[in-house]
C-alpha cells in the first residue's frame, strides 16, 4: 500500500500525518523563526530613524525568509517517502510550502491538493488527510 501524507502548516510548526497500512504516524516539526523581530539598536546607531527602521525591517525580513525557507527544507525531509501529499494551513504557509516543494525538490508531482483549513485535532485532521487524498486520488 502507498504511504499518503498531509501537511498541517503555518509559520509557527506543521503537522505531519502519514497514513501507511492502516497505520497512522503523526509528526510534529517547529519552524523556530522568530515571532516578534526587535530590531537592535536606537534609533540614533547609525543614519536617520527613517533610514535605520527600512534597514532594520529589511534585514529582519531577510533574517526571518531564511528561517522559513530552513523549517520547509526541515518538513520535506519527512515526505521522501510519500506517494500522496496534501498540504493544509490557514495561513500564507501552506502556499509558501507548496511554491518550495515546486521549486526545489521533485516532490511536486506526488503534492495533490493545496487547501485552506484552521487548526484541527490529530484525529481530525488524519481523517480529513484520509478522506482527501482519497478523492484525489479516485478523481
């Protein structure tokens, strides 16, 4: 039997459930990117206010892409092995995880379904992975 796998993701962490035989393994992977980014420094360290605060927001966002771009390298490494995956989130993630997968690994072709959901229970959300690649697959 196949392995199929969904993805719960946001920039905070992603679920993973694998269904494989009718077991089902859940994994958990934190992206560790900063929540709130304090630029260093007072606004007198160096140039204008203007000029530091597009400079220190400029930098953060470039600090915190990399952070995102490493948990997504850190969550496909759980998908080797998967003949199906769905990717699920409520946010931005989902889609920045999907556009990864297509643009680095040869993974896209086994990702079925890019859609949008809130925070589910593991039970629900295995049910809602079941029931998804499924008709995906059937269609």
């Amino acid at each position: 039997m196949k392995k199929n796998t969904g993805i719960w993701i946001d920039h905070k962490e992603a679920i993973l459930v694998s269904i494989h035989d009718d077991q089902t393994l859940v994994e958990r992977v934190e992206s560790g990117a900063e929540s709130h980014l304090k630029p260093s420094g007072g606004w007198k360290a160096g140039g204008t206010s203007v000029a530091q605060a597009v400079s220190n927001e400029h930098t953060a966002e470039e600090r915190l892409k990399h952070q995102y771009h490493a948990f997504y390298q850190e969550v496909m490494t759980h998908l080797g092995d998967s003949d199906h995956i769905a990717v699920f989130g409520p946010g931005e993630a989902k889609v920045e995880f999907a556009k990864e997968i297509a643009r680095i690994s040869e993974l896209h072709k086994k990702v079925t379904s890019v859609e949008t959901c809130e925070r589910l229970t593991e039970n629900q959300f295995a049910a809602k992975v079941k029931t998804v690649i499924f008709t995906k697959k059937s269609a």
